[in-house]
C-alpha cells in the first residue's frame, strides 16, 4: 500500500486548494512543501485580490477555472473564516484608446456572466464583485481545513528524486525520507519545471516574472474604500491601488521579467515605476513615501499558460503549472478540475464534503505583506 494516495507537491495556494479539495471528497492525500512553511512564494507576495474573471478570455482554460472558482468559494470563505473586505472595483479610462478597451471589457464581462456596469459620468467600468482577502491566511486555512479532513501536510520535505512503478511513484525527499503514493499532483509554482524533470518532463519552463508593490499609509486616518484597476495592455493587467484589510494602501505591480528564481528584492528604480501610474489613479498618493515595499515573483511560462494535465511521460505525475498571477483567484477551480482528472488515473474521488466551520485563526504576528520578505532575509521597509 501506498503511504498516501495522492501527493500534492507544492504548498502554495494552488497546493492547498488541491489538498482542501481532495481532502473533502474522499482522497486520502498529503502535500509536501520545500520551504519551512506554506505561502512563502508567489501565494504570499501577491496584491490578494480576488477577481471577479471579468476581463479573462472567454473560452480559454484560466478564465473558465476562475468562473468556476468564483462559484465556490464564498461558502468555503465563510467556512473557514478567511476575512474579506468586499469592496468592488473601479477601472477609469483617460483616453478615447482607453475608453474603447473600457467597452470591450464590459462586453467581455457580460460574455463571463459577471455583472458590471459603466458610470454615465467619466466612463468608469464598475465591477462591485471584485474583493481582497489576506493569501496568506486563505492558503494556511485551506491547508488547516484539509489536515481536519485527514488529509496531511509536511515541511521542509524538498522532492529531490521521483521514482516510477506499477503500483505509482516514490518521491524521494531531501532529509533522505521518501513518500510512496498513487499519483502526484505538481502544483510546485516557479519549480514545477523542474519538478516535472524529475520524470524526464521537459515540455515547459516557468521563469519568474517580478512584481514589486509600495505600501502606504493615508494621513489623517484616510483609507480608500475600492480597488482602482488600471487599463490592462496585451502583457500586464497593469498597476492597481488597492486597500489592505489593516487600513493601509498599496501600488504595484510591476512586471519584470528575469531569470534568477531567488531574487526577492526590490529595485531602486521600481518606485518611480510604479508611482508614476498609480498618482494618476489616486492623487492621494502624490508625495507620500512608502511605509514599506515588497516583491513577488509569479510563476510565468515559458510560451505556455495554465498547464494543467498529466505529464508526458508519466501519466501518474500531473503537472499543474504556468498558474500566473491569478492562481489565488482560481484556486478552488483549479482544485476541482484535478480531482475530476484523478479517476482515469485509477483514483477514486467522492461527493463534495462541506467544509467544517473553524475554530478561531490566532491573529497573525506580521502582515502578510511583510512575511515572505522577512523569510527571504529582506526587510519590507524602506
């Protein structure tokens, strides 16, 4: 017998959604994580907004797991008690170019089933789904609801070798352990290339695409009270203003694209970058300095979005890769989709379990804009 059915490689959000999702339908399933804990990556340097799908491509793989994503996750936000400032965005255009991507994307949005609307007055693209939650605390409490599910989660557990079998596959750990299961699921964010290398899987390559923010306080107590979106071009939804659930404002990202997957930091030069944009958008910001700064690194492909299948060479290994910038978005879809991919892959999956209600979260003793900085030897002020 195996040591666990499925393994989930990976503690990200997507990593957790997974674990969550397998765990409430029956899959006995274990996620093993590199780092000393969850959320570490991408999962916790990222703006925490989650989208609505109203501006995704109709037709296309991510917009439909977002959608999907969008459909279950309010009873399980609720469930788990992951706090949510339901505060709506706002997108306003400034040029006549800007004002016709404005009506393409509320067309777009009528196409995805999401409600918006465009003020008569300035032409602004209302979308009142758009929210924020804390991703750190969404990831931990995903995996926490798994764990009471039976599922199990181990650190520092870094997957150093794969091997293959009749019966499934041994992933050899770092600390010379190993875990025996039927199928693995990779959901290894900027490594899941070179998780799937380990079964000979060269078919894609995720390099890290940099995001920096700005952190802000407001004077006079000042909050803003809605997300202001930016008009996104071919390459980046742009810079976004956004609130954080503690009361401060934050601006970003860029979108740098590098290669070092280590390279948390923050350039000198991103500042400007950023402000330049974002004054526009919110003048509140106009000759404020940034109270802290952070850098998130998404996973990118290579030529490649969403790649979510099994492998190429080893059918029992699938690959959840290329989960850009709205993984946290389409977790739970994400979730779903894999559990229905395990039965042609001989593993039985359940009805859907509804999560239990959970106990009280112990406050967190960091933002989470400021962990995965700290964890990175980094410090996130300025």
């Amino acid at each position: 017998m195996p040591d666990t059915t499925v393994a989930v490689i990976g503690g990200g959000v997507v990593g957790a959604a997974v674990l969550f999702t397998l765990a409430h339908r029956g899959v006995a399933a274990t996620l093993v994580e590199a780092d000393a804990g969850l959320a570490y990556g991408a999962s916790g340097t990222n703006s925490g907004v989650l989208h609505t799908g109203f501006d995704a491509k109709p037709g296309e793989l991510e917009t439909a797991l977002m959608l999907r994503a969008a459909r279950l996750r309010d009873p399980v936000l609720h469930a788990l008690d992951v706090p949510v400032l339901r505060c709506g965005a706002e997108l306003t255009p400034f040029t006549d170019a800007e004002r016709a991507t404005v009506a393409g994307l509320a067309e777009n949005a009528r196409r995805n089933g999401v409600p918006v609307h465009v003020r008569t007055e300035g032409g602004a693209l209302v979308v009142p789904g758009e929210s924020i939650t804390d991703p750190v605390a969404y990831t931990l409490a995903l995996a926490a609801a798994a764990v009471r599910a039976g599922a199990a989660v181990l650190t520092d557990a870094r997957v150093e070798a794969i091997d293959q079998d009749v019966d499934g596959l041994t992933l050899h750990l770092a600390d010379g352990g190993h875990l025996t299961c039927s199928v693995a699921i990779n959901c290894a964010g900027l490594h899941a290339d070179a998780v799937a290398r380990l079964v000979g899987d060269s078919s894609f390559e995720i390099y890290p695409r940099k995001g920096e923010f700005f952190v802000f306080e407001l004077p006079d107590g000042a909050t803003l009270d809605h997300i202001l979106l930016p008009v996104p071009t071919a390459r980046t939804k742009g810079v976004l203003v956004f609130p954080t659930l503690d009361g401060k404002v934050v601006a970003g990202p860029t979108a740098v694209d590098q290669q070092d997957k280590t390279d948390w930091t923050v350039r000198p030069e991103a500042v400007g970058e950023v402000l330049d944009t974002a004054v526009a958008r919110f003048p509140a910001l106009d000759g404020l300095q940034p109270v802290a700064s952070y850098a998130g690194l998404r996973p990118a492909g290579r030529d490649t979005n969403y790649r979510i299948g099994p492998s190429t060479t080893c059918a029992k290994l699938v690959n959840v890769a290329a989960v850009r910038s709205t993984g946290l978005t389409a977790s739970l879809g994400i979730g779903a989709h894999v559990a229905e991919l395990l039965p042609a892959l001989g593993v039985a999956i359940g009805p859907v379990q509804a999560p239990a209600r959970a106990p009280a979260a112990a406050p967190a003793d960091i933002p989470w804009w400021a962990r995965t900085a700290r964890h990175h030897g980094l410090s996130p002020t300025r």
